[in-house]
C-alpha cells in the first residue's frame, strides 16, 4: 500500500489490534482473492532518527515477507508505530506482529486453518 487515500480507508473501516510498541489495523478487501498489502506508518515523533524509522520498515517487511505464506488472502494490513515501538528488537517485532496477526483471525497455521480469532 502507497497511497494516503489506501491508509485512510483501512484506519477508518479496518479493526485495530495492539500488542508491544505496534497497532496493527486489518481491513477485508473487496476482492477477497487479491493479494493481502502491507502498510507501515512511523512517525517522526515515534523514531526521530531515519536509522530507526528505516529500520523498524525493514523488519516489518521481513516479518511479512516470511510469513505471508500463513497470511490469508484479500487483506489490507497497516503496522503503525507506536512509542519504543521502533526500538523493539527483531524478535520482540515479530511476536507483536503475529500476535497481532492471531486475534484478527488473518494468520493460519501451516495447515491452512485459521488460528485465534
């Protein structure tokens, strides 16, 4: 997801789910075959360093990237920053994600059924 008009439509339809240092904000696409998009938002008041801002992008996308096989299709995931958020460690990154992920039913498990929810 680019586009300020993507973001405000999943902030404002979309169901938001927080764990340590993130909100994830999930909204069902039309189109429920499409690819499920991922957005990230770190403010400046969050990471005021680029280091940081940049840093915590390229985790979220890793995470994303590894795990999208286990991320149902037709998704719009927004990941947003909230205070340490940035500073969280890999791994503290990921739990949060997938944490998040669970309890809006949008991960499966490697058999393919949903998990949490």
């Amino acid at each position: 997801m680019r586009t300020e008009r993507e973001f405000a439509a999943v902030y404002a339809d979309g169901r938001r789910y927080d764990a340590r240092g993130i909100v994830v904000c999930v909204r069902r696409r039309h189109a429920h075959d499409l690819p499920t998009r991922l957005g990230i938002s770190v403010s400046r008041k969050t990471a005021p360093s680029a280091v940081e801002r940049n840093t915590f992008k390229r985790r979220v996308r890793e995470i994303f990237r590894l795990h999208k096989h286990r991320v149902h299709a037709g998704w719009d995931l927004v990941v947003v920053a909230r205070r340490d958020g940035a500073r969280l460690t890999y791994v503290e990154l990921r739990d949060a994600f997938l944490a998040c992920l669970r309890r809006a039913g949008v991960l499966a498990d490697d058999c393919g059924t949903p998990v949490g929810g």
